[in-house]
C-alpha cells in the first residue's frame, strides 16, 4: 500500500468512527459533512493531463498505460471532447463503463461498456462521428477502468489539446492543465512543429510539472540515428525552444507506445501486420522492457506521490475534519451539560415552547432579508472586480501601445504578418480569465463566510467565451501605387455585396413575430379542441349499470310416457336471469370514438405546432445572422474608409510614413480590444463577471438558508432536549445511562482529533 492509499486509510476509518458514536443521529447536519468528506477521500486521483499533436499516438500511448485497447486510435479520428479515465478497483461497479454527459442538461447521460464494444466511444469522443457532433453536443466522458500495472487511483485527462478542433478547446486544455498534478506533452518521433512549441510554451504559465515524451520510438532506423542521439536533440529542441536556453527539463522519455500496449493486452496477438506467429508470454516481457513505458511510470508516480498538491489536499481534509469534530463536540457537550443540570435550575416548559417559537420567527425574518444582502455583497464583487478590469486591461493596453512605439520598421511589419499582437493579446485573455476565475472564487467565499465547509460544491463554475485575437496589419508599402490598399477594399466590398446577398435571401422567409402569432393561433386551437373534448365527455354522463332480465326458454320433454304428447305437453318453459350490458357498450363505444377524434386532431395540432416552433427557431437564427452580418457590413464600410485614408496617405509619404501608419494600424487594432473603458476585451470580461455573479445569487442564498437551518435545527434540538428533560425528570437511570455515552463520545472525538493531527504533522 503506498503513501497515498494509507493516508486515504487513515483518514476514511477515522470518519468511519465518527459515525459510529451514539450521538451522531442527534447531529444530520455532522453526518452529512462527514459523508462528503468521505466522498473526495474515495475520489482524491492523481490527475495527469495528456497533450499531444495530431497523430502523435497518444490514443495509443492511453491505452498503453490503462493496458486495455479501449480508446479509438486512427487517422481519421482526432479527440474532440475532454476524456476522464479513471482508474478504479475490480471490485468498482463501475469498472468497464463509460459515461457520456451532454451539453444539453435535459439529456440524460449514456452509459456505455467498453469491455464488449471496442468502438462504442467513437461516436462520443472523437471528430469521426456518426450519430452526434461531439464538440456541439457532448461536454465530456468519463471512462472507468482497472489499468493492468498500476493501483495508484488515477485519472488520465484526454484533452482536445495542441490540436483543438473547436473554440473552446484551448481554454478547456489549459484549464485542465491548471488544475491537474503533471502534464505528459507527447510528440511523434519526427519531433516539434513550431506551433507545438509555441503551445507548450504558453501551458507553462499555468503548470511546472511536465513530462516530455518522445513516442514511436520502435520506429527508429538505428543504422541511421541511435536511440541516445535521437533523445539528446529533443532535448536539445525543448531546451532550446520551450525554455529558450534558460533551464532544462526534469523528465524527458522515449517510448514505444504500442510495444507497451502489446505487451499489456492479452487481446492483442501480434504487434505487427507482417509478424508470422502470435505473441508468447516470454514475447510480452521483451516489449514490456524495449517500451521503456515503466520507467516513465516510475518517475511519473514517484514525482506525484511527494507532489505539493497533494500535501495541499489532505491538509484541507484534515483540517476541515478538525473543524467537524469542534463542531460536534461542543453540540454533545452543550447535551450533555443539560441532562447534567438540577431540577430546580432548568427553565420552565413554557419559557421554552416560547423560545422555539420566536426561533421560527427569527428563520422568516432571516430568510427574508437573505436574497437582499446576498445582492448587495454580490454588486460590491462586481463594482471591485470591474474596477480591476479597468486598471489589469489599462496596464496591458499601454504595455502593448509603448511596444509598438518602440517596434522597427521590420518589427512592425513582421508583427502585421505573423500575428504577434494577436496572439499576445490571446495570451492576455487568457491571464485575465484565469485571474478573475481565482477572485471570483475568492470573493464567493467571502461573501458565503461561516457556511460550512464541505458545501464547496456550491461554488458555481466560471466560464469565459473563447477569445481569438487575429490582428494583421494592412498596410502595405509601395513607392508607387497602392495597389494592395486597392485590393483590400475591392475585397471588402465584394464582402458587402456578399454579405446583402446573404440578408436578402434570409428576408424571404416568414418573420419572427408572424411564426409567433401563428403558435399563438395553434394553441388557441389546441386549448379549443381540448375544452370541446371536455365537453362532448361531460355529456355522456356516467356509465349506465348493466341491467338483469328474466327470459323464458322452451325445452323439449323427454319422458318416455310422453312420446306423442298424450298425456301432457311436448314443451316445457324454463325462465333465465341473464345480464344486459348493451347499453354499457355503446356508452364505451361513444366514449372512444370522441377520445379518438380528439386525439387526431390534438396530434395533428401538435404537429404544427412543433413545425411553427422549429421555423420560428430557424426565423430567431436568421433575425441573428441578419444582424451580426449588418455589423460585419457597417465594419466593412469602416475598413474602407480607413483604406481609403491609408492609400491617400501612402501617396504623400515614404518610408517612415509607412512605419507610421504601420504602427497606427497596429495600435488602433489594439484600441478595439483593450481602450478603457469600451474595448471588446473589457466588454466580454465584464459579461463574464456579470453572468458567473448573477449565476451565483441563488446557490448562495439556498447554502445560507440551509446553514441557518442546521444552526437553527440544533438550537431547537438543545431547547427540545430541556423539554424532554423536564417531562421525564422521575426516569433519572435512562438520563444517567446517557450522559455516560456522551462522555464516552466525546472521549472518542478527542482521540480521533489527535490522529487527524498526527496525519497533518506527517505530510
């Protein structure tokens, strides 16, 4: 058992005891922190976050380290959604399942087995699909398996990573990276494109603990490079290009990602499609050992074992534990200092009925007044975060002005060509999202102060729209004529005529507030059709009963003196009883058909209503697109205007004009995004505060509303207990018998305090 898992142990069998104590169901609201604090013990993983460039392997490389070929590998399918794969004992009912969890929070989540359909998560994962669009419509999966070499718990986080294929996706990467324990960048034997580094590069803001991994390396022509020298140049690439010369990675590996998984796959026969005979055991060990997967294994589990993380962690859990017990503790010691007190010294039984009740009073007006200080303290975090806004984005609007001031004349165009302020100010998205989520954060906590502990759940997520920066300069030097403005503007107005072509073939359609009228006229209609069944029911009445008539049958006499009817009738009359439902029936017959008549009609109503709302849908998405395209043409126009300057400036002046206008070109472009106090970037930061407050009123509201109660509720319980008391004073043996079991709880929380401070000593 390592570290970790005895730690988990400990901390897990001193919760257990807790619960055992006799006083525990006088206490729900210890209880229920215990059960939560027992929930992140049981789910406390390693995180490691996997990033890797298109067809690096690392759905191989996955696969490898869990043992099992579970996740889709292949040229055409490129990981489009966040994949958790957990690694969770055999004996785990969730061992072998996948869970897929929509965008869509009306869709229930699918649940998958993975161990008797290998390709069951294509259609979830990965940009091959066939039935969804994974990145519209799925947020992530979750994927719970037994990896063959490892018992560490362990979540391997599959991200979209370097090769993202939606808006989105960088900022999902890098989020998952902020919080995870290590990343593994894993490249392809061919090395590192430039964009591969420049990524890499920007994750090191957010995490220091990487592990470089050079995969395929079984691809190696030995006769043309060695394995040594093929990993001194990657990390002389690393070195060079993501450290830029200053430091050097901790953990750089080669390995060979499908020997590995051949080795670990009992499935897998051969490794290779020209290999003759199938693998044997002693076959395995070998490409175990040349996989050279288990020493990164080694490094990587022993770096995350001592990780400052996880030190972080438990200390969090130990010391909300302590809290828990300090809690509980001075609730059995206020019980069990009432059952003490004498008969002359408790309070009359009036006194406290009447104390109960000015408690509930109290509740009302607490609850009243709540959602009105919630607001207010959430309005001063916005006035204060908006005020950071302002003076973050001046900062870096004037760093980035003074820049460009600064640039050369081959500064300022290779800044125009390739981006750079673009992607500078993608960079200061970035810092700025992730700074407000870290405050936001903060600030909920202020303002939830005194709210337990173990309802950090109530936090709510933090989200920012993606930011893409593309920022090329337009301005083109030319002594003579200038032709390149030309084209720019010739290109925005074909843009234009582009774009009215656009509007105009969308204005055809019905409008929004016709289609409106129109659903409004259905469920007229509808509403109509059912008040008219209503009716026509009502009208049948009740059921009629089923009626009884007596009817005479005549029967033929047999009697053997009697053969002629000589003596006596041929016939006999028999009467019978027999039951008449007739009237019944066609009550029921009517009844269907007015039923069935009715629901035709609602079912075709139905119908057309749900054509009208997916037209009225489609006229909303239209009424959008007309207008973000009017912008677009308004921007356009603009552009042109501006061009139109550029080019009568261009004529006037030469070179250093040109550097000039270069610069302003570039400025101006950095004006949009970041002028105080109405760039875009200020505008969407502030809709990003704005949404994730608004968001967190009524989950903090509800978390003090539930905080009271349990204060509440226990106040009341120490008042009941009096009562009790007073009316059981003649059953002294039962008190004693009590008081001795909240001395020997509170004996117990004492020891069990020192243990969880003997575990806090130690890490």
């Amino acid at each position: 058992m390592n570290d970790k898992q005895e730690k988990n142990k400990r901390l897990l069998d001193i919760i257990s005891q807790i619960k055992k104590t006799q006083a525990i169901k006088g206490f729900p609201y210890i209880a229920e922190s215990l059960t939560d604090t027992e929930f992140e013990l049981k789910n406390n993983e390693f995180r490691i976050t996997i990033v890797g460039e298109f067809s690096s392997g690392k759905s191989t490389f996955l696969n490898a380290i869990i043992g099992q070929d579970i996740l889709p590998h292949g040229v055409n399918e490129t990981t489009a959604t966040v994949t958790y794969i957990h690694n969770v004992p055999k004996a785990d009912p969730r061992l072998d399942k996948a869970i897929v969890h929509f965008r869509d929070e009306t869709k229930n989540d699918v649940t998958l087995d993975v161990s008797k359909d290998k390709s069951a998560l294509i259609d979830y994962v990965t940009t091959s699909e066939n039935q969804y669009n994974v990145v519209r419509d799925i947020v992530a999966v979750d994927v719970y398996v037994h990896f063959a070499d490892i018992e560490d718990p362990v979540v391997l986080i599959d991200t979209p990573g370097m090769n993202g294929v939606a808006k989105g996706h960088r900022d999902i990467t890098l989020h998952e990276i902020r919080h995870s324990h290590a990343s593994i960048c894993l490249f392809h034997l061919r090395g590192m494109g430039k964009s591969d580094l420049d990524f890499i590069k920007e994750l090191k803001k957010y995490q220091q603990s990487f592990f470089f991994v050079l995969n395929a390396i079984d691809d190696l022509k030995t006769n043309e490079e060695s394995y040594e020298e093929r990993m001194q140049a990657f990390t002389n690439d690393i070195v060079n290009y993501v450290y830029e010369g200053n430091g050097k990675p901790q953990f750089v590996f080669g390995i060979s990602a499908l020997k590995a998984l051949s080795a670990r796959d009992r499935r897998i026969m051969r490794v290779y499609d020209t290999d003759q005979s199938d693998l044997t055991e002693a076959d395995r060990t070998r490409l175990l050992e040349e996989s050279k997967m288990p020493e990164l294994e080694k490094a990587l589990f022993d770096y995350l074992r001592v990780s400052e993380k996880e030190k972080v962690f438990y200390q969090s859990i130990c010391h909300r534990l302590l809290e828990t017990i300090e809690s509980f503790h001075k609730g059995m010691d206020t019980d069990k200092k009432i059952r003490e007190v004498k008969k002359e010294d408790l309070p009359g039984k009036k006194l406290l009925l009447d104390q109960i009740q000015e408690a509930e009073k109290k509740t009302e007006n607490f609850k009243k007044h709540c959602e009105i200080e919630v607001k207010s303290d959430i309005e001063d975090l916005r006035e204060m975060l908006y005020r950071q806004i302002m003076s973050n984005v001046g900062s870096g609007h004037s760093s980035m002005l003074q820049e460009v001031d600064q640039m050369s004349l081959y500064e300022a165009e290779r800044a125009g060509n390739r981006n750079e302020i673009g992607r500078a100010l993608e960079n200061f998205w970035g810092e700025q999202t992730m700074w407000l989520t870290e405050h936001l954060n903060v600030g909920f906590d202020r303002i939830r102060d005194g709210i337990v502990s173990n309802m950090q759940h109530l936090l709510p997520s933090i989200s920012f729209k993606d930011k893409r920066v593309e920022i090329r300069s337009n301005v083109e030097f030319d002594h003579s004529e200038s032709s390149s403005s030309t084209s720019i503007i010739k290109r925005f107005e074909a843009e234009i005529e582009q774009l009215q072509r656009k509007i105009r073939s969308l204005s055809k359609g019905p409008t929004v507030s016709s289609l409106q009228n129109d659903i409004h006229l259905a469920e007229q209609e509808r509403e109509r059709l059912r008040r008219t069944r209503f009716s026509e029911l009502q009208r049948l009445g009740s059921r009629p009963q089923v009626e009884h008539k007596t009817v005479v049958h005549k029967v033929k006499n047999n009697k053997w003196y009697n053969p002629w009817g000589i003596f006596g009738d041929q016939y006999k009359e028999i009467p019978k009883t027999v039951r008449d439902d007739s009237k019944g029936q066609k009550y029921d017959a009517d009844q269907m058909e007015i039923k069935s008549k009715y629901t035709k009609s609602l079912a075709a109503n139905q119908s057309k209503l749900d054509a009208l709302e997916r037209r009225l849908a489609d006229a909303e998405d239209n009424e959008n697109l007309q207008r973000i395209w009017m912008r677009q043409i308004e921007e356009a126009k603009r552009r042109i205007k501006e061009e139109q300057e550029i080019i009568e400036e261009a004529k006037k002046h030469a070179r250093t004009s040109y550097l000039k206008m270069l610069k302003k070109d570039l400025r101006r472009q950095i004006d949009e995004q970041l002028s105080v106090p109405d760039g875009k970037m200020i505008i969407d930061l502030k809709a990003g505060v704005r949404e994730s407050l608004q968001r967190s009123i009524q989950p903090l509201v509800q978390a003090l509303h539930k905080l009271w109660d349990q204060k509440k509720n226990e106040y009341i319980a120490r008042l009941k207990d009096m009562i009790v008391r007073i009316e059981n004073l003649n059953n002294s043996g039962e008190n004693e018998r009590m008081i001795q079991l909240l001395a020997a709880d509170l004996k117990t929380l004492q020891q069990l305090s020192g243990q969880i401070k003997q575990v806090l000593n130690g890490l």
